[in-house]
C-alpha cells in the first residue's frame, strides 16, 4: 500500500530565495537597533494617540529600543554556556560578569551555580559597594559584533567568548513578557508595547525585503512605482525613506507578493524542493515560513503556523486581516503591525485565524503516515508544534504505522553523523525508552544527510520510504 505522504518546511527551505536563517533572524529581529526603521514607524503612527486615546500610546522612537533586551540575551546565553559547561576562562567570565550582568543576574549566579561573584564588588569596612551601572555605549559594540559575527576576529579581546555568544544566541522570554501589553498598551507599559511592535516589524522586514529583491531581480516592473533606493549591489537600502514606501504602500506590497505573476516567478526554479512531484502530491503542506513561496503548490494544501506577510493585526479589534485582498479595510489610525509570530518559546493566541490554521494542521496529520521535514530545525522556540510531531510518531505505537523522515542540512564537504543528530531530535521530542534513556532504536523516525540538492535528497527518500512500505 503507498504511504500517505505529508511535507514540513521550514526556514532551510527557502534559502535560495536569500531569506535569513536561524540565528541570523534573530540578530537582525532582537539585537538590531534599526534606528531607520523606528524613524519611519515614528511619522507612520503619528497621532495615533488622538484616535485611539485611552489605548494607544504615543510612539517615542527613543525610548522604544533600549540595549536592554540585547544585554538579557547576552545574558541568558552566558548562563547557558555554564550550564552546558562550555570551556570559558575565568577571564571571559569575570569580563562578561563585569560588562553585561546586572546584581540580580550576579544573585542567579551565585544560587544557581554556587559561583561566588566578586568581580566589581568589594568591601571595605564591612559596606558592600554596589555594581557599577552597565556602559551602554560599550555594550552597543558588543551587540554590533555579536549581529555581524564575522567582525569577531582572533585579535579581539575576548574574542572567544563573544564567537560562542554569537553562535548561541538564547532569547527565551526576551519578547515574552511583552505580550500583554496589547491588552491595553497605555495601562500595561507604553514602552514595552512599542518594543514588541519594533519586533514585529522587524521580523517582517527581514523577510519581505529579501522577498522583494528577489522578485526585483526576475520582475523589474512589478515594483518601478515605487521608486525605492539601491545599492551599488541592487540591494533595497536600509533607509527611512525606503522602509516609509514600505509602510505607506503595505497593501500594494501584499498583492504583489501574493499575485499570479509572483507565484510564477518563485516557482520557476525547477530544482527547488517545492517543484518536485513528490511534493505536489503531497496529502498536505506545513511550514513555519512566512511567505508565499509554497502557494506554487497550491493554497488548499497549506498551513502556516506562525502567520503570513500579507496578515495584519489589528490588536484594538481583536482582528486579523488580509492585506493582499482589495476589500480588506485598512483603518485610518493606522494601529496595526504585521501578524507572525517571530523568535519567541511561547505563541501567543490572537485570533481565531491561529487555531483554524492549527486545526487544519492536526488533520493533515491524521490523514498521513509518513511525515518527511524539511529546511526545519526541531528547537525549543517551537515547543507547540514540537509537540505534534511526537504525537504523529507516538500515535499507532503498538501497529507501528507513522513515521517521520527528518532531512538534517549537511554540506556535501562535511561529514555527516546520523546517530548524533537523531539523538538530538530524540531529546527535543522527548522521547525515550523505558530505561528512561534516548531510544536509538526507534525505528519510525529516519534521519537522512541534505546537500541542498533537491533531486538527490528526493531520491534518497524514496528509498527509505520504499522499504517502509
């Protein structure tokens, strides 16, 4: 009997499309600064306080980014690296104690780890003098190296520890605690409200400009109108009058993406893993992908879990909506930020977009036997989604008939460690056997190596799903 085949994507597979990837999303969506960006959502929500007045706050575009969250990233990422026993100095960790860590983090030191912190605390005559205050403009120059790793060269002090910092960024509950605020953002913290909104629009940007070079590259016209400008590379300047054409111009943006014409030129590559037939014929689609790329396969077929770049949210409704519609209306406030769900472990529910969007998801899965994952990396930011899949490869455990095909992205130079990277998913996926250890010989999930060519990775699969059947 053939399987029932499903398909997962996530961000690896859209690369070629010149998307960012794991920790570079999260550099340019948390750590960024994107002073031009915040000086183009100050004149867009000009006066929103006039129409909204006992809920929207005014945007104070200095005061709606802080080094704050750079600094808390910085410091849960050393915390992690103690807790993983990464090799760092007592140098290092006097030097990121001394830059990055507030008393109350020194405090989690010492009662976490037993670590008795006495980098710039002394005592004289019994008074403990306190920390002094964190240099905010040294701290800007470590989030600038840490956003651009490849600046982090063997001559700089402390060159190691900032590399590992860069290569592990860990950003749990940096935006979480910001979430209620869209309750009521003047009653629950104005500022806090803005700097979730500066993520959002963060995470839309670093996504659909890449996605508009792109077509820029294949479709000059589409986007002659509006007149942004460029670099000596055809790349969109990151300047406030290029991201205020952006902003000014979010509906005409959305139906470009998501037109025929547009579809026609992402699927013209006939290479990528969306244009294979294994894949059209897929019983359903997943991906955490933001844009319109997999629609080339066909809408009906797919689910987004994290939202899309032509939704909006429109938080005093309560209200999601389709920009890339013509009879969409768009409200004169103005109060209203794109509706994904970015770099975070908890997602919140908005609106009921979400859980159809999930639903749809559950019942692809029901419907299919083998779910093969693609361009995905299992990670805890995705917990809610993580738990679908071990349910998938759970579900029927006694008839053994689900099973997960997990394509881990390896460089055709590298050598490939199929046992290790299985391990990890087990551990990610929590599954284990009775001995209460990681079960390696769980047979229905199936790790294999991907160059990132699509025709050899497929025929790979169609071995292995051979000889499931």
């Amino acid at each position: 009997m053939d399987r029932r085949i499903s398909y997962w994507f996530g961000a690896g597979a859209e690369s070629s499309f010149g998307l960012p990837q794991g920790g570079d999303f999260t550099r340019s969506t948390l750590l960024d600064s994107a002073n031009e960006l915040r000086k183009a959502l100050s004149n867009f929500y000009d006066g929103i306080e006039n129409h909204l007045r006992d809920w929207a706050p005014r945007y104070n575009r200095s005061l709606s980014y802080t080094t704050y969250m750079g600094r808390q990233i910085i410091v849960q990422t050393v915390l992690f690296l103690i807790r993983t026993n990464h090799p760092l100095s007592q140098d290092d960790l006097a030097y990121a104690i001394d830059s990055f860590f507030t008393e109350d983090d020194m405090k989690h030191l010492e009662e976490e780890f037993k670590l008795m912190v006495l980098s710039n605390q002394k005592e004289s005559e019994g008074i403990e003098t306190k920390k002094p205050i964190i240099d905010n403009e040294s701290l800007k120059e470590v989030l600038d190296l840490i956003i651009s790793p490849s600046k982090i060269t063997d001559g700089l002090p402390h060159h190691m520890l900032l590399s590992a910092i860069a290569k592990n960024l860990i950003s749990y509950g940096v935006i979480e605690k910001y979430f209620h605020t869209i309750i009521n953002p003047k009653s629950y913290g104005p500022v806090k409200y803005w700097k979730l909104i500066n993520h959002y629009w963060q995470s839309y940007f670093a996504v659909t400009v890449p996605l508009c070079e792109y077509l820029i590259r294949h479709d000059k016209k589409s986007f002659e109108c509006f007149h942004f400008e460029y670099t000596e590379k055809f790349k969109i300047k990151k300047s406030e009058s290029n991201y205020t054409i952006f902003l000014e111009n979010l509906r005409e943006i959305s139906k470009i993406l998501w037109s025929e014409n547009a579809l026609k030129c992402f699927a013209a590559n006939s290479e990528h893993y969306y244009n294979q037939s294994e894949v059209r014929n897929a019983v359903g689609i997943i991906t955490t992908n933001y844009t319109p790329i997999i629609n080339t396969i066909g809408p009906d077929k797919v689910v987004y879990t994290n939202g899309c770049l032509n939704l909006f949210e429109y938080p005093f409704e309560l209200t999601v909506h389709d920009f890339s519609k013509e009879t969409t209306i768009i409200p004169i406030h103005k109060m209203y930020f794109p509706f994904i769900l970015g770099t975070s472990s908890i997602k919140p529910v908005i609106d009921a977009v979400q859980i159809q969007q999930i639903h749809k998801m559950y019942e692809i899965l029901k419907k299919s036997d083998t779910l093969i994952i693609i361009g995905y990396a299992i990670n805890v930011d995705d917990n809610h989604l993580n738990s679908f899949i071990r349910s998938f490869l759970m579900n029927n455990e006694e008839k053994n008939t689900n099973s997960v095909i997990y394509c881990a992205y390896c460089s055709r130079d590298k050598e490939f460690d199929k046992i290790t990277k299985k391990k990890e998913i087990l551990q990610l996926l929590r599954i284990y056997g009775a001995d209460g250890e990681i079960n390696q010989n769980f047979e229905r999930l199936k790790v294999v190596k991907n160059t990132g060519c699509a025709k050899t990775l497929f025929e790979n699969i169609a071995k292995i799903v051979s000889s499931t059947i």
